[in-house]
C-alpha cells in the first residue's frame, strides 16, 4: 500500500497524503492516521551512522502514521556509490518495508522524471511502491478558484474589474509556465505577498474619514495590476531548489 506521488509542487500531494492517513486510520489499518513529512536534509547525517539512526529515529516518529519523503529524488544520486549516504535511506526504507504490518504507510513524492529514474535505479522499490499517482498541473479556472477561496476567507471582495484582470493575469502566467510551475503555491503567494500587500499600501495612503468595514475589503484593479508588475518575473519564472 506504499506510494508514489509525482507532479510539480503546489498540486496537493502533501493534502492527499493527509487524507490517506485519515482513511486508512479509519479503515483500521493505521493506529495514528497523522503525517511527518521529511526531505533528504532530515534524513541524511554527515558522518557514518547518522544516517542510519536519523532513519530510525523518524521510523519511529512516522509509526501508526504515513511518512511522506518530499523530493525523495534526492536520495538517489546515480550509480552505486556506497558514500552516499542518501543511498544508506533508501536500502533501511526497504528493510523496514519488507517487515510484515509495519503500522506505517511511505508515500514518496516528487518531480516525476527523477522519481521514475530513482525507482527505476533500484528494482526493489518497485516492489515496495506498487502505486503511482499523478498530480497534474491546475488550470486556469481552477487556479481561479483557488484565488476567489483565498480571498473569500478573509472576506476580500475583488471589483468586476479587478477579478477580469485577476484572471487575465493568471491565463498569462500558465500560459508561459515553465516545468516548475509551483500551482497553488504560486497563487497562494500571488494573493497574499502580491494583491493583499498592493491593497493594504493603497489604503495606508488614504486618509480615512469614517469607518467602513468595505474599503478595507474592496480589492481595485490597481491592486491587481500594481501585484502582477511586482511579482511577475517571480510567479513566471519560479526556481527548482536541489536540496
């Protein structure tokens, strides 16, 4: 029942993953149903025998729970080099795997060319993680949507001028997206540092003569369009940082 999760970041594999350890908690098949998320850097110690009680140490944390190795790539670097200690995570995940009823479910997740190039490296894991799940890319609409939830939360209302531009926007980024593209982490970032930042500057400029809740929840087009010449080159060009 181990998996793989590949996509870009900000598809909601960590999300699913929660729910899988809700699910399979329900079903009886895991005593906590929570998740301990984890990298490479948690993983891998300097010296001989960090590594290996690093892992066991976080075995023991993620008992009962679903482990999830974010970027798991980065444990496999090529080859069979035995300093590499990343290789030393991977072949005590298969020990612990092949226990039976472990009380633990190990979800790996990453970019899906250098997760297949890991699993297909080493033919034990693919034993060990007999399903793949895909997380594509949102859309547009979908991203959208994910922005009128955000701001609906905090009850921000967007102008029909500025929600036509916030969209508009948002079609021009995916549409010039690179393999990176960080989805609903972009648009969380796109609202909150961006339009949310642009409109609390507008309003500290303005001297207010009565109270009134709205103009502190009224989003303009020139919130919109003061984020998107902000953060452009930032939203369109995010950075895949190796770890």
């Amino acid at each position: 029942c181990h998996m793989i999760f590949t996509g870009n970041p900000g598809t909601g594999k960590t999300t699913v993953a929660r729910m899988v350890g809700r699910v399979y908690h329900a079903l009886g098949l895991l005593s906590k149903g929570g998740v301990v998320v984890t990298e490479r850097s948690k993983l891998v110690g300097r010296y001989i025998g960090d590594t290996e009680n690093n892992v066991q140490a976080l075995l023991g944390q993620a008992k009962g729970n679903v482990l999830f190795i974010d970027e798991a790539y980065n444990l496999y670097t090529g080859g069979d080099d035995r300093r590499d200690f990343g290789n030393r995570v991977v072949e005590s995940l298969l020990t612990m795997l092949s226990q039976k009823n472990p009380d633990l479910i190990v979800i790996l997740a990453g970019y899906e060319k250098e997760m297949m190039k890991m699993i297909e490296s080493n033919p034990g894991m693919k034993g060990r993680f007999p399903y793949h799940f895909h997380f594509d890319d949102y859309n547009a609409d979908e991203l959208m949507q994910i922005a009128h939830n955000l701001l609906a939360e905090s009850e921000f209302i967007l102008t029909s001028d500025a929600d036509k531009r916030l969209k508009e926007t948002i079609q021009a980024t995916v549409s010039t997206k690179d393999a990176c593209f960080h989805n609903a982490r972009w648009i969380e970032q796109y609202i909150h540092d961006g339009i949310l930042t642009a409109m609390s500057e507008r309003l500290m400029t303005q001297p207010m003569m009565r109270e009134d809740k709205k103009l502190f929840q009224l989003i303009l087009l020139e919130d919109v369009e003061k984020a998107y010449a902000k953060m452009r080159p930032k939203i369109e060009k995010p950075l895949l940082v190796r770890k």
